[in-house]
C-alpha cells in the first residue's frame, strides 16, 4: 500500500524521537547544601522556627542553632545534656530544650540565648511541642511514662500526666488537642490540653512501635511512622484509620507540609517518603534519597526546603527488636546539616 507523506514523516519522527536518550524526571526534591556541625555525633529532634529562620539541632550535650538565611551555625544553647526535644513560645521568642541527663526543660532568650528559667521535668525528657489553644509547653519523657505540661507566661510546671506507656513524638492540632504516639503500646493518646486529660486511647494496628507524628489540621488526619515500617493515618477526631502506607526502614521523624499538602517519613535507611494529601486518601509520591542515619527532620513551610542531619558511618550493626533496622556507628565530629529543596 502507498504511504502518503504526511505518514512518512510521522514514522521519521517516531524513529528521531526513539533514538534521543531518555529525560530524567525532575526529583521530588534534591540536595542543595551540605553543612558541617560538629559536635558530638548525637542528635534527635530538629525543630524550625519560621519567625526567626533558625534551625535547632539538639545533639550530645548541646543544641546549635543555625540560621537558615546564611545557613551559618549563630549559636549554642547550653547546659542541656542529654539534648532531645526543642520548643519555641511564638508570644515571646523563648526557646525551650531540654536535658534529659538534668532532668530539665530549660529556657533560653532568643537574643543572646541566656538561661531564662530551668523548669523540672519527667524522668527522661524527650519530645516536646508548643500548644498555641493553652499556651503551654508539653514535654514527653521516654522512660518517666509521662508528659510535663508548662506555662509559657510563667514557665511553672503543671502536674505529670500519667501515660501508662513510653512517649515519643507530639503534634498539637491549635484547636485544644494534642496527640502522642505510644510507642510500646502501640496507641496514640488524645490530650485535652485546657484540662490536660487523655480523652481518647487509639490503637494503631498493624503499626509496631510508633515513632513520628504530625497532623493536617485542615483535613483532621494525623500521619504516624512505626518502626514496623508503614505509615498509619488516621482520622484526629474519631482515630479510625484511614490508610496504611510503606516507608523507608528505621523512620523517626514525621513532618507536614500544608501549603502542598505533603506529609514526609524520615528514616535511618537513608529515605524520606513523601506522601500527598491533595486526594481523597493519602498516596505515596516517592522516596527521596538522603543518607544512612538521617532519621529526624524538620520543615521550612514557606520554602518547603527538608532539613535532616546524619554524620560519617563508620560501623553498622543490626537491630536485634522488632523492626530489624541496623543501627551505626558515627566518626567523631562529623555531624552535618543535609539541606533539600523541593523539584529540579
């Protein structure tokens, strides 16, 4: 059969096009910049303070803080040994991190991060959050099975709210509510935070020992990682679970987007998996490539930019609970920010 021209030049077009090399998709997001911190090769929260675009990396004995503008380290909040969670009063600017080994949550002048106060705390101070509904600082502790709640105008400690179980990550919803993960229970608790009680108790099957937390307020879902290697979301009003999603092996960190409607799972596998919220059930985007032992983070919402830290491996040994991730060991001295930006 006679081709016409116009067939002839679609074909030589085809064969043009399938001899070109393939384009790379633009990444989910890329690395921009790398920088050195130091210090003790110890660290767990980081937390982003978008009012003063400081970085907080609690690690050792220490928390530096680093500015995001010049991405420069400006400072060091001292005396907290034992450094977990980070907290930041929005009203005053005061910075509170704890010490876990003094068993304090200390409070630091945003200006030239002098000591303001050093409030007591639960046995083994770990995560804390600010709750803007009732103005207080929360603070976990892993192995007191409690939450410290304190005034942020007077920095006075309220009574322990008793957990039954071992605490990690929090998120407060802004409206009155704050969540924990239980990890050995393998529960979320609901905390009513004008009289601080538990006012709900939430199981999280299939989920093993759950470690990061955040909430999308607009849609009333929480994201919870689990050391069992999936992501549980679930619904911030009633707990019934939504959808269950895999992520990366020895996840930690959780954070969450509101303007792109993203929630992100850090892991120690050298993973964050980005998941949207843009739908009607939360799917998998992808996974973007970090490095081994980066399992915290933090977010800038305005950028969108991740911030995660890990330091030079030197050793790696497995796990031997449950989730069977490897733990490592870190040279001295080599810890370092990692700095990623959403696309291309």
């Amino acid at each position: 059969m006679k081709r016409t021209l116009g067939a002839s030049l679609l074909a030589a077009s085809l064969v043009a096009l399938a001899a070109q090399p393939a384009i790379a998709a633009t990444p989910l997001y890329h690395l921009v910049k790398t920088v050195h911190l130091g210090g003790p090769s110890r660290w767990d929260y980081l937390n982003f303070d978008q009012a003063s675009q400081r970085l907080f990396v609690a690690h050792g004995i220490e928390v530096t803080v680093v500015d995001t503008n010049t991405d420069r380290i400006v400072g060091e909040l001292p005396g907290t040994i034992g450094a977990h969670g980070i907290a930041v009063d929005p009203a005053t600017g005061d910075i509170y991190a704890d010490s876990s080994e003094r068993r304090l949550a200390i409070v630091f002048n945003s200006k030239n991060f002098a000591q303001v106060a050093a409030v007591p705390t639960v046995l083994d101070a770990d995560g804390m959050a600010y709750d803007p509904a009732s103005k207080q600082i929360f603070v976990t502790g892993g192995d007191g099975d409690a939450i410290t709640p304190i005034d942020a105008a007077t920095n006075k400690p309220a009574p322990d709210i008793a957990l039954g179980g071992s605490p990690e990550f929090l998120a407060a919803d802004g409206q009155g509510s704050l969540y924990d993960n239980i990890t050995d229970l393998s529960q979320i608790v609901r905390i009513h935070t004008a009289t601080d009680k538990i006012v709900a108790r939430w199981p999280l099957a299939p989920c093993l020992e759950p470690k990061g937390l955040a909430i999308d307020p607009a849609k009333r879902l929480l994201f919870s990682s689990c050391a069992s290697g999936v992501m549980v979301v679930l619904s911030a009003d009633t707990g019934a679970i939504l959808t269950t999603l895999p992520i990366g092996n020895g996840p930690d960190a959780v954070v969450f987007d509101p303007a792109n409607q993203r929630a992100f799972a850090s892991a120690s596998d050298g993973t964050i998996t980005v998941i949207s919220d843009a739908g009607a059930t939360p799917v998998v985007l992808g996974t973007v490539k970090t490095a081994l032992g980066a399992r915290t983070m933090a977010l800038d919402p305005a950028s969108g930019d991740l911030y995660t830290v890990t330091a030079r491996v030197t050793t790696t040994a497995p796990d031997a609970g449950p989730d069977g991730h490897p733990h490592f060991t870190f040279a001295p001295g080599s810890l370092k920010l990692l700095i990623y930006a959403p696309g291309g």
